[in-house]
C-alpha cells in the first residue's frame, strides 16, 4: 500500500475550513494533496499536474461537484472521481462518478476508498514470459 500513498490527490471544496481539514487528514496519512476551492482553478491543475485520484464536494460555488466531474472527465477520463458530501440524499449526477461517501464517513472508510480507487486506477503491471525458445517477452498480467 506505501507505493498508493504518494499518489497526488486534487481536492476540491469551496468550504476553507473544510479543505483544511481534509487536507491535512489525508497528508498525515502520507498522501500528497493539492488543495483548492474553485471549480475552474480544479480544472486547470488537472491539466498541469499528475494527477492521480480527484476528491470533489457536491456543494460547490458557481456549479455542482457532478458539474465539474462531468468537465474534469472530459479531460482526464482515467482520473478517478471521489464525490463527497454533506447532505443525506444521493446527489444528481452521480453517475459521472466512480464513487460517492457521505462526509459523516468516518476517516478509515473513506482512507479505504481512496485506496480502492488509486488501486483500480492502476497501469497494468508487466512481467516476463518465457517462450519455447527460451526467450523472455513482455506480457500484461490478466491476459496473454
């Protein structure tokens, strides 16, 4: 799990307190987090950065955390989305998601998820195959 940890999140939260708080209880669990509160700022780091797993708030000023999922997929379609919120219902929009937590989660279900997404997210390892001749090839795992 050490190699998930230094992975880059984008958090998203119009809420500064927050995001602060977030912010920090991911990077004391050794993940390294860009933290911003606009919509349009979010979009603009997803293009510059390497980003690996995006963590979005439904409530969002100017448009909805499944508003902007919907442009951030446009960009990066292989980003995993994170959608959290505050509210009881299932937000609208959901399905541009890959998942969705409350924000009453308590901290090891939602450290479990991002774990769960980072983990899917991953490349497909390659190992070497030998072949009749003796000879090593590449192939991906799962498949020949």
């Amino acid at each position: 799990m050490a190699e998930l940890l230094d992975q880059m999140i984008l958090l998203v939260d119009d809420d500064q307190t927050g995001r602060s708080v977030r912010k920090l209880v991911l990077e004391s669990h050794g993940h390294r987090v860009l933290a911003v509160g606009e919509g349009e700022v979010a979009l603009r780091i997803l293009q510059e950065q390497p980003i690996r797993l995006i963590i979005l708030d439904y409530f969002l000023d100017g448009m909805s955390g499944t508003e902007l999922a919907t442009k951030m997929r446009g960009l990066k379609p292989q980003v995993p989305i994170l959608l959290l919120s505050g509210s009881a219902d299932v937000p609208d929009g959901i399905e541009c998601v890959d998942d969705y937590l409350s924000k009453l989660e308590p901290v090891t279900v939602i450290e479990d998820k991002i774990a769960e997404l980072l983990q899917r997210s991953q490349p497909p390892k390659i190992s070497p195959q030998h072949t009749v001749d003796g000879r090593n090839r590449a192939l991906k795992h799962g498949g020949g």
